[in-house]
C-alpha cells in the first residue's frame, strides 16, 4: 500500500478490484482558525462514494472547492462541539436547497453521535434534508457500503465522541482517531491501519493539564508505531503551536514517515502494493 500525495486519481474500473481512496483536508485547526484557515473537517473519497467527516467552521465552503456539495453521499459527526460540527448548519441549507431544485433526490445519511442531546436532537429533526444515522446504534450494524467498510469505536473525550477505521475486506487502510485521550483499546481499534489520521493536539508538557481528553504529538506517533502505520497524518493543530516542532516529537516515536495535514493537500491511499504515482 502507498500514499500519494497531491494528485488526481482515475476511477476504478469495474472489473479492477483494486481500491483507492482519496483524503483531502478542509481544515485541520482547533478551537479556532489561523487567517485563512478552517476548523476540523475532511473529504474521503472512494471510487466516487464522496464522505464528509466532521465539518467544523469553514470547511462547508472548502469543501465545495473540490467537489459539488449535491454530491456527498455521507457525512460523519464524530462529536458535537463547534470545531467539528459547526458547519453542519449550511450543509442543511445547501442539501435542502439542491434538494429543492431538482440537484439531489435523496436525503443525505449522516451519522452522528447522541449527544449532547439537544444538538443531537435539533440535527436529527432536520428529517427532510438528513437521513440521521445514530452512531452508538451503527456501531451494532454492519456498515458495509460495498467496495468498503466502515467500523466506529467511542474514544476517551467527551461529550460522546467517535473514531472509525475504513476497510476493504480484512485490511484496515485508514483510522480516525477524532478527539481522543490514550486509553487501552486505543491501539486495538486502530490495528493494522496503513494511514492513520491522528489528531496532536498537545506538546508532551501539556499532558498534565489536557491529556485525559486529547493526545500529544508523540502519543500519535507511539500509536502508529504499535499499530504497524506506514504514514502518520497529524492533524487538530492549535494555531499557536509550531507544527514543526510536533511533526518531530511524532517522528521521534515512529518508524514511518509523518506528514502535517495542510489544507487543501489530498492525499491518495491504494490497497495495491504496485501502485505508482498516477
């Protein structure tokens, strides 16, 4: 398996059994935006199967700089605070706007978490733009969208937040880890994942203070090195914190390579060993 960085893809054809996915960053900052930047949000995109995960301020209007927003087929919540969900408001407008004019048929499927329950709630009232999947429920399903799986676990931050892993068949290509502190099974829900997505929010002197609910930089790279990652994406940046110095306190923990997820950089990852630069 081998990531690419910054190009294109073909579609696969159909009788290729080879799987490609397509990683953009819309944002990467949290609790607030540099100039120019946006909050946590991400466009994965699989064989043109178009999913939103998390849409926190300014990714809604980034995202539209890649694809028609009447085409997303899925967005994922992985929790409700603003830096992650925020932006949930215009896409209701903009689903139901495409909707209303003929753009877009269906409802789009979100998944979402049950609380804090009045955000929950007021997003799944939106019944007639939002098809609204609760994700505790989901995680008692099989999420199989044919050419991939889905697979979500509860992580250690609250209000109730949500990793997830994508999948094609046995093998893990890419984890999540959303907003989380280390915890036991952190690693296990991880396992085996060619690309993990990890958010960095803290140097390791800030460990004592907010370790209980996000992790380090070299806590992501620890985490990618005991899962067997080949590449590392950091992500989840504070505005004020040099990313460089981040990007070496990951690299310090793992063998692989560690990228800074940068807005507007997408990122190819293909389940075929052979794969050259397309």
């Amino acid at each position: 398996m081998r990531i690419y960085i910054g190009r294109k893809m073909r579609m696969r054809r159909k009788d290729d059994d080879r799987l490609m996915m397509e990683l953009t960053i819309l944002g990467a900052h949290s609790p607030y935006a540099p100039a120019n930047g946006a909050l946590s949000g991400y466009l994965l995109q699989i064989d043109g199967f178009n999913i939103m995960i998390d849409c926190g301020n300014g990714t809604f209007s980034r995202l539209q700089k890649h694809i028609d927003f009447a085409k997303l087929n899925l967005a994922i919540l992985s929790h409700l605070h603003p830096d992650h969900y925020c932006d949930v408001y215009s896409l209701r407008q903009a689903i139901g706007g495409a909707m209303k004019a003929g753009l877009r048929e269906e409802p789009l499927i979100v998944y979402l978490p049950d609380a804090p329950k009045s955000i929950a709630d007021e997003i799944k009232s939106w019944d007639d733009v939002f098809h609204s999947v609760s994700i505790a429920e989901a995680m008692t399903m099989n999420n199989d969208f044919n050419l991939f799986q889905l697979e979500f676990f509860r992580t250690k931050h609250e209000p109730e937040t949500y990793g997830l892993s994508v999948s094609q068949g046995s093998q893990r290509l890419l984890a999540y880890t959303a907003d989380t502190g280390w915890f036991g099974e952190l690693p296990q829900y991880c396992q085996g994942a060619k690309i993990l997505l990890a958010e960095a929010s803290l140097k390791e002197q800030e460990l004592d203070k907010l370790g209980d609910r996000h992790l380090s930089a070299s806590q992501a790279g620890r985490l990618g090195q005991i899962i067997g990652a080949e590449t590392i994406i950091l992500t989840h940046f504070l505005p004020t914190h040099n990313l460089y110095q981040l990007q070496r306190q990951a690299e310090a923990q793992f063998d692989g390579k560690v990228l800074l997820a940068t807005m507007g950089k997408t990122y190819l990852i293909t389940n075929n060993e052979k794969k050259q630069v397309i």
